[in-house]
C-alpha cells in the first residue's frame, strides 16, 4: 500500500495499530493525537473556530493537534490519542 493511501485511509477509517504518522506542511493531520517530534505552524480554524494558526510541537501544553488541521510550515510525528 503507498504512504499516500495509507494517509488516506487514516484520514477515514482510524486505526488501533496506527502507530506514528508523519505529516508535513500543505497535508491535513488525519486524527486527533499528540506530537511526538517536530514543530510545525497549524491551521485548526475548520475544525476549532480559532482564527489564528497555533505553534505546536512536543512541549507539554503544545503538543496536541486535531484531526483536519492543515500543517501550514514544518513537520510533525503524531500518535494517535488512545480511546478511552
């Protein structure tokens, strides 16, 4: 299966055995997780009404992005947060 459809199919269909994704700039972040490496400037106002783009990275407190956020400059690896 090709990385692109893997994203793919993250974006639809989560998975229990997604381990880690990398997402770079221009891609949407296919599920809610936590940042686990990298920085990146992300647009969440389609999925959170916050207007302003938001610096996030693996620091605590900056460390958690939503699914349909638009990774503006940068990169990032999510983990996907677990259901609970």
């Amino acid at each position: 299966m090709s990385n692109l459809l893997s994203r793919l199919c993250a974006l639809f269909k989560p998975s229990q055995s997604v381990q880690l994704v990398s997402v770079a700039a221009g891609e949407l972040i296919p599920f809610a997780g936590l940042v686990i490496e990298g920085n990146a400037c992300v647009d969440e106002s389609a999925v959170s009404g916050v207007s302003t783009p938001e610096m996030v990275d693996a620091t605590p407190g900056h460390d958690h992005v939503n699914k349909g956020g638009l990774v503006l400059e940068g990169s990032l690896k999510i983990r996907p947060l677990s259901k609970k």
